[in-house]
C-alpha cells in the first residue's frame, strides 16, 4: 500500500519530502544505517535506517498530552475511590497493601518513569497502554542517535536539514536527579545506584556495553544540577546498607535514587524490593519502580476513567483528553457501561459490537493476551467471553485503527505501515519516543517488537536558528 503524502504530512513536511526524494534514490532507499556498538549488533529486533521526523506542531501536541494525562489519571482515582483502598485494589487487581500505599501517601508525576505506548488514530492521539517504573524498555535506539544523523548527513539532499532526536536517557537521569533535589533538596549527593543483577548470562555482552552507555548519559545529565553526582553499578545484594532512619549506602557511599534498567533483575530479590519501597516512603530514595507508583500502569485505570465521565466533575479539558485520547472502555466483569452516553449491557454489547472491540488481559505484555474482535469468528469471539467475562483482570476497549505511516523497511524498501509509538514520559516532560510499525497488510493487529514489528528512530523539526543581522 502506496501511503498519500497528505497523510505523510500529518507528520511532518519533512516527511513528505524525505519519501519523494526516496522515491527517486534506489541509494536512498537501500542505506542502511551503520551499526558500530558491539551489542546492537545482535539486536533480536530489526529496526529501519532511516527516521521519522515530526513536526514542531505534532511535538507540542504529544508533550501537551505527556503532561496532562498523569495529572487527569491521579485525580480520576481519588475522587473515585476516596480512601477506600480495597475498592481501589478490588479494580485494578492489586494487593490491598499497594492500594492504600498509593491512596495515602499520593504520588508525584514528577517522580514517576513512564512510556505511553500509543497510536495516532484519525490524526488524534489514542492511548493504549501506561508501562510506569524503570523496566520499560525501548531506549535502545538512543543509543544509535548519531549513527542515524549520519544517514541524513549521508546525502546531500538531506544532509542540511534542521533536525534533532531528544536523548532519551540523558533525560531519564535528568528527571532522576530533579526528583532527588526535590525530595532530599540541594544538599543531596546526586549518586544513583543502577542495579545489574540479571541471572541472564546471555544477555552479558549487551548490559556491559549498556553500562557504558548509561555512564556517558549520566555525565551529561549531571552537569547542572550535582556535577560531583556518581553514577554506581550493584551486582551483588550484599552491597547495600540500609539504615534504621531509612538511609541507604552502597560501599560506604551514601545513595540518592535506585532504578533497575534490566527487567528480570528484581527476580527473588523480595526483601531487598520491600527495603528499597520502605526508604522510598520515608523520602530517604528515589525509587520510580515502588509499587505505589507502577500501580499507575494498570490498563484496568483506562476503563476508569471512562466510568469517571459519568460520576466526577472534569473540566472541559479533562474531559477532551478522556474521550478523544483514550479508546472507550470498561472491565470485562461488569454487567453494564455507558457506550456514547447510553448505558448498555455488556455481554449482548460485546456480541453486537463485535467488531469494533478489542478484550485484553490488563497484567500481560508484549502484545499477548489480546483479541481484536474484527479478526475472530463469532463463535471464537463468544468463547473469549465465555472464558474470561468473571474474570477481574480482562477488560474490553473500543479498537481503534492506527493511521497509515510511509517507512522505509530494510528488505522491502517504502511500504505502508501501521504503528504503536513507544512515548517517554520522564519526570512528567515529553522525553522522547521510538516507533514499532507492521507493514499493512502483513499484520493489522497486534504491533510489538516481539511480534515482528520493526522499529524507527524518532526525529522533529529543531527551532531555526536566528541569523544576526550586522
């Protein structure tokens, strides 16, 4: 499929331009994009060579809903639920413990690390998903910025456009040590502690390079605010020291923040999690992956909000942001829901509605647990309903398509695609992003890197530099 340039232009003018002159360049085209880190040489996922660019108008757009959506989110939950935590922890399917943690001592959307995965659907941002806590993944292609402004440089056509890529890591520190200064003041360190305990030895060459990496981000990220600040690795359990006041050191040295950037590394360490949260709680860390806080990415909450329309005060803006960027919803178990302002109920709904749905199980990742109602029979899709309607962790979410996007593919040259936008949300600031897109017709269901998905580097238009007049 041949993507319009009206509909490359939603995106940028530059993306449009970058897609003609490809059109013509068999050399464009077939650039490939010079991998010089050993560890991404055997990145698992394919990626494209060449980036999409975004418009300053586009970015304004994303960074609006970066800020508003935690802040609608927070306030949805406890004008809901008041204190009422087992109310709380009777929706999203959380222990109680968690849920009167978060209902009593808040939190922050300054404090928290979040990647909105998204789609752009009618040229409007929808939302299908929240991963909060430092595990999130996707920052890899960070790592390759230059080597993707090397491909633009590469020829001279586009060699001199004005373009630049946010530096995702750099800013996740950056927001790592602005929540330190908030919460332990000026006086603080600024030492961060990475924990690098993956029982993964695969996976040894890659976060050894990763390391490297995250140190040299680190340095740039500390320079305004603790230029004395350490970045440290933990490897062992036993180098910590955690102080009765809530106070932790790591080899005599005291620690201002904690995050865990490899997923499986807090695997069994269930006392070292509960000491870490408990130091957090007393404002002696900063920890984004205590429960409280990863809590916020339950997709059960975006159900909820929905509910909200119908039982808190919103204003006008909240409400804008509830009902054009979040696909309706409502959990799986529940025996009625508004549907466009009409109450319905759910089960005949389902069957009517079916292929405007999507059920998905709230606690899964990458892609599974998903059933898009367009691409079942009716008797699979009862079956789906039949199975897991009781159940209090499915919910079902109106399915929205996501727009077509010209890329340029490493074997198939320009196609069509459809995307999911992996959008970085540090320290409640637009942080910036990375695309998985599935050429159309291939796959127009589910889009995850680990589904066959190939992912793109993002750039936006930068500012024009003013010229001196003499």
């Amino acid at each position: 499929m041949i993507v319009s340039a009206a509909e490359n232009r939603f995106y940028s003018s530059l993306q449009v331009q970058l897609f003609d002159l490809m059109s013509d360049s068999e050399a464009m085209r077939k650039k490939v994009v010079e991998v010089d880190i050993r560890a991404l040489q055997n990145y698992p996922y394919p990626f494209a060579s060449w980036p999409l660019i975004l418009s300053s108008e586009r970015i304004k757009e994303i960074a609006r809903f970066v800020e508003l959506f935690p802040k609608v989110l927070l306030k949805v939950i406890k004008e809901t639920f008041g204190n009422n935590a087992q109310a709380l922890a009777n929706y999203v399917n959380e222990p109680l413990f968690i849920c009167e943690m978060m209902l009593n001592m808040g939190v922050d959307p300054k404090d928290m690390l979040i990647r909105h995965d998204i789609i752009i659907s009618g040229q409007k941002i929808k939302l299908l998903e929240v991963n909060a806590g430092s595990t999130i993944g996707g920052w890899q292609l960070d790592w390759l910025a230059g080597n993707f402004l090397r491909v633009l440089q590469a020829f001279p056509e586009t060699a001199l456009w004005n373009v630049k890529s946010r530096p995702i890591v750099e800013n996740l520190f950056a927001a790592l040590l602005a929540s330190i200064k908030r919460i332990k003041g000026p006086g603080a360190t600024g030492n961060i502690v990475m924990a690098v305990m993956s029982a993964n030895q695969d996976n040894d060459e890659f976060v050894e390079d990763a390391i490297l990496f995250f140190y040299e981000q680190f340095r740039l990220a500390r320079k305004g605010s603790f230029p004395n600040g350490k970045l440290s690795i933990c490897r062992n359990v036993s180098d910590l020291e955690f102080k009765p006041g809530g106070d932790v050191f790591m080899n005599g040295e005291i620690v201002d923040a904690f995050f865990i950037p490899v997923g499986d590394t807090m695997q069994g360490q269930d006392k070292l999690y509960y000491q870490l949260t408990s130091s957090s709680l007393r404002n002696k860390l900063v920890f984004p992956d205590s429960p409280h806080r990863l809590i916020l990415g339950s997709k059960n909450l975006l159900a909820l909000m929905h509910e909200a329309l119908y039982k808190i005060e919103l204003t006008d803006e909240e409400r804008k942001l509830i009902t054009e960027n979040i696909p309706w919803g409502a959990k799986l178990n529940s025996k009625e829901a508004n549907w466009q302002s009409e109450k319905v109920e759910l089960r005949p709904f389902l069957m009517e509605q079916q292929h405007r749905l999507v059920i998905k199980k709230a606690h899964s990742f990458q892609g599974l647990d998903v059933f898009i109602g367009k691409d079942c029979s009716p008797e699979e899709w009862q079956e789906i309903i039949e199975k897991y309607g009781d159940d209090n962790d499915w919910l079902v979410q109106e399915y929205c398509k996501p727009d077509a996007v010209s890329i340029c593919h490493p074997q198939d040259g320009i196609v069509g695609a459809r995307a999911v936008w992996g959008i970085f949300d540090f320290g409640n600031n637009y942080s910036g992003a990375f695309i998985r897109a599935a050429t159309i017709g291939m796959n127009d269901g589910v889009i995850n890197s680990a589904r066959g998905a190939i992912e793109l580097f993002v750039m936006e238009e930068a500012a024009q530099a003013r010229k001196m007049v003499i």
